[in-house]
C-alpha cells in the first residue's frame, strides 16, 4: 500500500466487544458489558417511541433542552455542557484538541480502553501509569507527569475494577498537576455512588478540570450512544468546534432528556445495584472468589490464576453466562461480572460455588 495512515493509528488493537450468545444454549444471560439488567426509563422508551414520526426532521444541533435537563438534575451550568455520541467521543474530543505529536497522555493501568485508543488516533503518546491493588494511585500519576504530558484520565470509580477514590485524593491529583495540563474525570458509573457528586465540588474555581459522563449504564440507553461532558466555558466552546453538528440523533436526544428526568426510576436502579451487588460478592466471596469493594454496576471476581479465570467462565458459558474475561485490561486472572438481576445473579453464584466444589 502507498496509502498509509497516520502514525499510531496501527498499533490500535481493533475492539473486541462483549458475546452475546453462546452455541447451543438458549437459556443466555449477558453480563459482559455492564448493562442495566432493567433497560431504560419507562418514559425513555415512550419519548423514543413517540419520535418515530419525526425522522426525517433534522435533529437539534445544540441540544439545548437535554443540556437543560442535565442542569437541572446534576447541578450544573447547561452552558457549559457538551453532549456526544456516548462518552466515548468526548474522550476522543479531548485528544484531538488538546494532545497530538509529541504529547503523552497518562492514564493507569487498568483504566478504561478509550484513554488509550483516543490518544493513539490523536497521534500523541499514551503513558499506563501503575495502579495500587486495583486503586487509583494519585502518587504514581504525579510522578508519571512530564513536561510532555497534555492531559491525565482517570475514572472514579473505575471500570473494569469497580475501585475509587475519595474527593481529597482526586483534588491532591488536580492539585499537583502542572500548568497545562488537563485533568478527565470519567464519571461513567457515577450515579451508581448514593450521594457522589462525581468530582464537581473538586472542579469548582479551576480551568483545568474537565468531567465526562454516559447514558449506557445506570440510564439504559447504551444501544442509543449518548454522552456528555462538563468543563471550564474555554474547553466546551473548544470541543464544540470539533463536534460534528448532528452527532445525535432526534429520538436520541428525546430518550435522554426523559431519561435523565426520570429520578425516581435511576434511584430504583442505583438500590437494585447495590442490594444484589453485594449479596454476589458476598457468595462468591464466600467460596474462595474476593473482589475489591465495588462502587459501579458489576464486580471484579477475581481467580487463582488465568487458567482457573478461564475455566470459571467457560463453566458460566456452558450455563449460558456471559461474563468478560479482563485480560486485555492487563487483569487476566479476573472475570468482570455485570450486577443482572436476582435470577441472574443467584445463577452465577451457584455456577461458581458448583465450580469451586461448594456447590
């Protein structure tokens, strides 16, 4: 080929998603991407049904009544919202606009995929900076800092270990950073933590903190890609130029806004977590499988070794259990275990009790 692309755009793993089915089992249960075992709001669902006459119609270029609604339920200036296809493309925003060529990008070793693979496409240096037992470690990422280094992503809680860490420690990181230098805080799974404000009070007075959050988990609507991202006024209006101009779509942005309004169903589904994750990681703990305390919507089990790792979740597979095998996140003696339902999670732990002779 004489058609080459952009450096770094080839060391780019090509993604592996979640199975969603096994051959020869019926009976299937998907607990490998962190689903909300419950779906959407059902006023989500109706506002989706209800735009199916519009289609043809443009959507919203500034979002401005999901911006809105979002300023409303989290407390924050609407103007200063950006919303994405998923988290995922302001991860990506951030890259592009702020690090390239000769830049490093830090984020620690079991963090979520994207910081990588977004750095990578902007051509600039992602740098893995080592955990503590699968917690974030605010000293290991100051001293991983460089005069290079454009941006530090870090999600609290974390995905795949479910670990966080508390406010002080995220305000020492923003703290110790240099100038110019812009702190991601990725709030995935924030509204899985009662009470968690994922990082605000940490952003208030600075410029140089930026969060980003998501519809696909606790609100169900991972099918439909939605996201958003709140900063400093300057960064907002620098990633609003490299958004395309309909990059969500009419039924979209209509299913977010009754979504996000919805409280009362995403506290249903915040006590339903909580209750069921910890009765899992209770049993499994129980037969010789720990897990870190987990603040988001699934477990960290982890296994003896990768061989045991990969026979647990053949052994789930073969009853139709569908957990993710973390090695890519460099964890490959662990399964990571989406919280399903009471029958779904009483299903597992009693295919990993049987597996390790208890059951």
């Amino acid at each position: 080929m004489t058609i080459t692309p952009q450096p770094g755009i080839l060391d780019i793993a090509l993604y592996q998603g979640g199975a969603a089915s096994v051959e020869g089992v019926a009976d299937v249960v998907k607990l490998s991407s962190n689903e909300n075992p419950f779906g959407p709001s059902p006023r989500a669902s109706d506002a989706f049904r209800q735009s199916a006459g519009e289609l043809h119609v443009y959507p919203s270029t500034q979002h401005e009544r999901l911006r809105e609604a979002i300023g409303e339920v989290h407390g924050v200036d609407p103007e200063r919202v950006i919303c994405g296809v998923g988290s995922d493309e302001i991860i990506s925003f951030l890259c592009y606009a702020y690090a390239g060529p000769g830049d490093e990008v830090l984020h620690t070793e079991h963090g979520f995929g994207m910081y990588k693979i977004s750095a990578l496409a902007a051509g600039a240096t992602p740098v893995s900076v080592k955990e503590n037992e699968r917690v974030t470690d605010v000293d290991a990422l100051l001293a991983g800092v460089t005069e290079r280094t454009k941006l530090v992503f870090i999600a609290n809680p974390n995905n795949p270990t479910g670990t966080m860490i508390p406010e002080a420690e995220v305000t020492r990181l923003a703290d110790g950073l240099p100038a110019g230098c812009l702190l991601v805080l990725d709030g995935a799974y924030a509204e899985y933590v009662d009470g968690f404000d994922a990082g605000l009070s940490v952003m208030e007075g600075r410029d140089d903190v930026f969060m980003t959050r998501t519809f696909s988990k606790i609100y169900g609507l991972g099918g439909l890609r939605i996201g958003w991202g709140y900063g400093p006024q300057a960064i907002v209006d620098t990633l609003n130029r490299i958004r395309g101009p309909f990059n969500l779509s009419g039924p979209a942005l209509k299913a977010a806004h009754a979504a996000v309004r919805d409280t009362g169903y995403t506290e249903r589904c915040r006590r339903e977590n909580a209750k069921w994750r910890e009765w899992l990681a209770a049993q499994l703990a129980k037969v010789g499988v720990p897990s870190d305390p987990s603040e988001c919507n699934f477990i960290l089990a982890r296994f003896g070794s990768e061989d045991e790792a990969r026979a647990c979740d053949a052994a789930l597979k073969a009853k139709g259990l569908i957990v993710r095998m973390v090695g890519g996140y460099n964890l490959p003696e662990c399964l990571r275990i989406t919280i399903g339902s009471e029958q779904a999670c009483r299903r597992v732990a009693a295919v990993i009790a049987e597996f390790k002779g208890q059951g």
